[in-house]
C-alpha cells in the first residue's frame, strides 16, 4: 500500500515538474516574442499566473519535502530494523 502510494506520489509530481517546466518555457518565449513585438501570450501567462503556476509551483516543492522526508524516515526505520 505504501510503494503504491509514493509512486502515485512520484508519478504525480513528476507530472507536475513538466508542466511546471512547459510554463516556464512559454514565459521565455513569450518574452522573447514581447521584445521582438509579436504578441506569443505573455498576456494570458500573466493572468494565468496566480490561479494556475503558482499552485502548480507550490504543490511541486511539497511535494517533494514530503517525498524527501518520507524517504528519510523509511531509511530511518530500515537502519533500525537491521541493527536489532
């Protein structure tokens, strides 16, 4: 149950990093499209900021403290099993 779980977790989050890169990647080039004066939707990447990337961010680095701790703590708990 446990495995299965973190790996609904790491699938998630992995997910998660994509999106988050394929939104930063939309921001460079809609900067660049900006400075260039064709309009590639730093507009909409604007509005979409505060709703949609900054969850998507957020949700992201929890994840991956939680991830990590969860780790951590199985490590812990394996170190101790075989030292007894």
């Amino acid at each position: 149950m446990k495995e299965t779980v973190l790996e609904w977790l790491n699938l998630t989050l992995m997910a998660d990093l994509f999106f988050v890169l394929l939104c930063f990647g939309w921001l460079a080039i809609a900067v660049i499209g900006r400075s260039t004066g064709i309009p590639l939707g730093l507009d909409v990447w604007y509005r979409l900021w505060e709703p949609v990337m900054q969850p998507a961010i957020g949700i992201l680095m929890a994840g991956a403290i939680f991830s990590g701790l969860t780790s951590w703590v199985n490590k812990r708990l394996d170190e101790r099993s075989r030292d007894r």
